[in-house]
C-alpha cells in the first residue's frame, strides 16, 4: 500500500508544483504588486470571509463522499443526482449567510459586490471538490491531478494576458481578477461535471429522504470544516475590522501568507491521497505503521527544509517576490512560515483520524483551537499588529498539532516511531545551525544552495529516507 502511495504522487505533485505557484507567484503576488499591499488587503480579508460559512456550502459532503466510496464504490452513482441537487439548496444558504454577516460587519454596498463574486467563486470551487472527490475515491488519481490544476490553468491564461502581454486591453484591478476567476472556475467545474457524468447518469433531484441521511452523516465533518475554517481564516477578517489601518496590515499578512500557501499544496495533495487509502486499510484492519511511517518520512523533513531556510532567509525571499516590502512585513513572514511543520503533520494525522471517522474527538480538539486563536488574535493584534496574528496562527497550529498526535495514537493505537522522531528533532538542530553558519559566510542564493544539499545528505545519512528503498522503488516503477 506504501509503494501505491508513492506512486501516486508523482503525476499529482509534478502537476501542482509546475501549474500552482506559478499563478500564486506569477499572476496573484504581482497582482498584490500592482494594486497595492492595502487594495489587495481588502480583497484578502473578503476572500477569507468568503471561506468562513464553507460549512454551509460543503456540509463536509466532499470528506464524506471521498470515504465513503474508497469504502462502497457502487454507491457512486446511487447518490449522484441527489449529493448535486442537495449541493444546489446549499449554495444558496451559503450565498445568503454570507451577505447578511458581511452586512452586520459593516461592510457597504462597493464590498458586497466583491463578496457576491467572490461567494459565486467559492460555490464553484466546491462543486469541482465534490467532482474530484468521486475520482479520488475510486482512486483514479490522474485525474484528479488534471482537476485539481485546470482552474488554476484558465486563470494563468487569462492574467498572464492583461499582466504581461496586454492581449485584452484591460486594466489590472482586484475586480477584473475577480470575475476572471469566476470563469475559470466556471470551465473547471463543467469539465469536472461532464467527466463524473461518464461514470454512470443519474438524475437530478432532491430526494429529501437521502439529502436527510447524507446531512445527518455528513454533520461531523461539517461541524470539523467549520471549526478549522474559523481558527484557520477568522486572522485576515479580524486585522482588517479591528485595526485603523486594517487594510494594509491585511496586505501585509497576505504577503507572507501567500508563500505558506503555496508550501502548503505539496501536503495537501498528499493527505489527499492518504484519506481513501486510510480509510481501506482501516476497514480491512491492515497495519498503518507503514504507510504512516512512508508519509511522515517526505511530508516532514521536506517541511522542516523548507520552514528553516525561508525563515532565516525572509528579507531576501520577499524582496524577490514583492516590490514594497518593510520590516514588519518579514517579521510577520517569520511567524507565518513556521506554520509549515505543524500543518504538514495535521495534514497526516488528522486526516487519519478523519478516515477513522474519529469526528466526537476532532471537533472537542477544534473547538478548543478556535477558541485559542480568538483569544490570542483580541490579545496580539492590537499591539502586534499583523505580525501578533501570525503569533496567534503558529500558536494554535502547533497546539492542535500535538492534540491531533495524541488523540491518533490514543484511539487507533498506532506505533509511534520514536526513533524517527529523535531523527527529525536532530535533523532541525543541524540544520538551523547549518543555516546560522553558511548565512554569515555566503550570498544568499549560494547559502540556500548548500543548504539544500547538507539536507539531502543528512537525510540520507541519518536513514531518515531510505536510499535503497527508494531506489528499488523508482527500479520497479521504470519496468512497469
């Protein structure tokens, strides 16, 4: 089953990795560029509004269903026409949820069009989720692969031609990039609607009998979306309300965001593929040591890598990337990056625990993050500012990281793999005293070079990748 999952993972990521930060990058960092740190920090702030009522959108209908027909492929098309009838009611709660919140925050009548749009997005994006998850579930990775990047695709296209070759005569503004994500999303939702309708037709209709089962299974991981959702995105809504110059501080906090955002694809597509593949070997009572072991051994070291060197190389990073950059803008992206190691290892045991259908526990953990990172985010950001939410972010994250650990070990009683753990505690050490030395000794761009390849040898001399495993991997996969 490891050797599975390894394997998966090539046309996925290649995918990802090529298509998905050159748009953060190339088209929405330079889209930040042009507008301006304090435009693009409200466009920030609507967006992470538009995520918050998710709940309502999703039902955790997407994680259900992925489960569920990794575990009963046939049901499938019996539940078809009805998950797509049932999704359309809830985009229209969802739709009205969020405008009448946005409306008691305060917001007028010039957001409310951004939001509306926004929201439109965010119903499309959901619909292309629930699509790839039946791919998912019956583990046809590739094309998911191929759905998870075609929004993503459209919209290079489409920005790459007013940012750099002027092709259709418009100004670069947030409302453009707006209603230009709006038609890829639109594309990538029908494609991903024709392709599920190739595995079986089935009408569409609410059938209120099976939308009441399905919402009644479906309310656990509803209510975890919604709790994540809250102490995961309530940062940028809270900088932008609470704060006299809200806005620009959103924008900072966005900069360094964005780059956690991209990090974060690579163990996203990863737990992706983990939840069907958990949810089999639980219900066949097979042995997770391995596969647990397989994922933490990339997910983790390739996580520490990445969060050492972007911190102790910030300036340098967003000078890069950004053309207005300050000090509280790399102080704020310190704070942000950190968050790659306690996300990467939720991203592994809770979606274990989520494939266990170990909701009860997951919600209590949730609950108490969300309150955790209220309270921080009322204490820090009015004196910290943007950078007091990153505080609050890496605070929860890494909180919630250890509470994920050990509610997955309590309940589906898995074999820590303490020896792998003394070696990626040791790896950090040598690697961050790595970083203190070549940083003072080196340009920069070298320094990260021989960073890169210290790691890679440590990783190997430690045995925390297995060479020859690896090796005779890649020898079988090249005789297919």
């Amino acid at each position: 089953m490891s050797k599975g999952f390894i394997s998966n993972i090539f046309l996925i990521v290649l995918l990802n990795v090529l298509i998905k930060p050159f748009y953060i990058f190339g088209i929405d960092a330079q889209i930040q560029n042009q507008v301006g740190f304090e435009e693009y920090g409200l466009y920030f702030s609507l967006l992470n509004l538009s995520f918050l009522f998710n709940i309502v959108l999703d039902f955790g209908i997407t994680n259900y269903n992925s489960k569920n027909i990794a575990q009963h492929p046939k049901t499938l098309i019996k539940y078809l026409g009805s998950l797509v009838g049932l999704r359309l009611v809830l985009s229209f709660l969802y739709l009205v949820i969020t405008l009448v919140a946005a409306l008691l925050m305060g917001h007028n009548m010039e957001t409310m069009h951004l939001l509306l749009f926004l929201c439109f997005n965010q119903i499309l994006a959901a619909f292309t989720l629930y699509f790839r998850s039946n791919f998912a579930g019956l583990h046809r990775f590739k094309t998911d692969a191929i759905l998870s990047v075609l929004d993503r695709l459209i919209l290079i296209f489409l920005c790459s031609g007013v940012l750099y070759a002027q092709l259709f005569d418009l100004a670069v503004s947030i409302d453009n990039f707006i209603y230009a994500q709006s038609i890829s999303y639109c594309v990538a939702a029908l494609t991903g609607f024709i392709l599920t309708l190739r595995l079986g037709k089935s009408k569409i209709k609410l059938k209120k009998h099976i939308s009441y089962a399905l919402l009644k299974s479906s309310f656990p991981y509803a209510l975890l979306i919604l709790l994540m959702m809250l102490y995961t995105r309530t940062d940028a809504v809270m900088l932008e309300r609470l704060l006299p110059n809200g806005k620009e501080q959103t924008g900072i906090y966005a900069a360094g965001f964005r780059i956690l955002d991209a990090a974060s694809i690579f163990p996203l597509l990863i737990a992706g593929i983990l939840l069907p593949m958990f949810a089999r070997m639980l219900k066949k009572k097979e042995n997770l040591n391995a596969l647990l072991t397989t994922a933490s051994s990339i997910m983790l070291p390739i996580s520490i890598i990445c969060a050492t060197i972007c911190f102790f190389y910030a300036d340098q990073l967003l000078g890069l990337i950004y053309t207005q950059t300050t000090p509280s803008t790399s102080a704020c992206f310190k704070m942000i990056i950190l968050n790659f190691i306690p996300i990467s290892t939720t991203y592994i045991f809770g979606t274990l625990l989520t494939a266990n259908g170990s909701l009860k526990a997951l919600n209590m953990m949730a609950i108490g993050g969300f309150a955790l990172n209220l309270s921080l985010n009322f204490i820090l950001i009015p004196s910290l500012e943007a950078q007091g939410a990153a505080i609050a972010t890496l605070l929860t994250q890494g909180l919630t990281c250890v509470a994920q650990i050990v509610i997955a070990q309590q309940i589906i009683g898995f074999q820590l793999q303490n020896k792998l753990t003394i070696k990626l505690f040791v790896f950090t050490g040598i690697l961050i005293l790595i970083n203190l030395y070549v940083q003072a000794q080196f340009h920069y761009f070298w320094s990260i070079v021989i960073n890169l390849l210290l790691a890679g040898l440590l990783l190997f001399s430690l045995r925390i990748i297995d060479l020859k495993a690896a090796l005779g991997l890649l020898k079988e996969k090249v005789n297919k």
